[in-house]
C-alpha cells in the first residue's frame, strides 16, 4: 500500500493522494467557520513611472482603480485558474493599493473574508498577483523594466490550523 506524500518536515500533501496523484481535498465534513486571509505584493518602478500613475496621466486610465477592479474580480475566479482549488461564496474582497515613492513603486494589499469550509488564502495570493499584473500592464509602454517582487502570505484566520501571521 501506497503511502501518502509527505514535504520534509512530515506534514502531508493535502492535494496528494496515496497513489501520489492530484485530487481535490474533500472538505464536505469540515464545519463553516469565518476565515480570513491576507496578502501582499509590490510593484516596483522608476520614479517617473509611479509620477504618472499618482498623478492620473497614465495613457490607459486610472491605473490603481482598474487594478483594484482586476484583483477583485481575479479572487472571484480563482478556482477557475488555480487546478484544485474550490469555489467559495467569498463574502468579502478588498484590494488596497498605495504609492510609495521610497520603493518606487506601488504596495498592493488584498483582504479575503468567507464562511465556510475552507480557507481564502489563494483567493487573497490571486488578487494580489493579478492586480500587479494589471499595473504591469498598463505601465508597460513607457517602463518595460517594471519588477513585481515579494507576493506572499500576511496572516491566515480561522480553520483548523488557527491563526498565521508572516514573521511570527
């Protein structure tokens, strides 16, 4: 009998079976509780480039609303692009952007909030990546050199395995 994969540290592969194939974890049996995840990525760019975002000039529109709107819809669909992943009834989504002229560049911030079976972390992960795809792509012709750097997990509520704070 095969035996379940395990990482180096001996914790099962959720997403594993013991034949060491892909399946979708069965989260039928777990109870609905609130859960909320964060995440975080930044965008970094030359100061001139972030001058035409802060000041509204850039050539495609309002590069941080159409990137909110972007990240937003991409937590929506996440399980439509991530293989594996479950469709929620996500109760709440925020994507926050802001300038910060040390970087320079733009810090992107998304909040996602469901009750249910199963966590929002890659919900949270989605926005943020595609919301730094889509400023990305709308600097891209006058900054090709744009880096979209650091997209990680802050904090995980909720669930089994409880509370997760990045450094703690």
């Amino acid at each position: 009998m095969a035996r379940k994969k395990t990482t180096p540290s001996g914790a099962a592969l959720t997403h594993i079976d013991a034949k060491g194939e892909a399946r979708m974890v069965d989260v039928s049996a777990k109870p609905a509780t609130e859960r909320t995840a964060v995440a975080e990525g930044r965008v970094i760019m030359s100061k001139a480039t972030l001058a035409l975002i802060s000041s509204g000039q850039a050539k495609k529109g309002d590069v941080l609303a159409t990137a909110r709107i972007a990240g937003i819809m991409a937590a929506k669909r996440t399980s439509e692009l991530i293989p594996l992943c479950h469709p929620l009834a996500l109760s709440k989504v925020t994507v926050d952007i802001e300038t910060d002229a040390k970087l320079p560049g733009c810090i992107v911030r998304a909040t996602v909030k469901v009750t249910g079976p199963t966590g929002v972390e890659m919900e949270a992960l989605t926005a943020v990546s595609v919301a730094c795809l889509t400023i990305y792509d709308m600097i891209k012709a006058v900054e090709r050199g744009v880096r979209i750097e650091g997209i990680h997990l802050i904090e995980k509520i909720g669930g089994k395995s409880g509370h997760f704070r990045a450094g703690d």
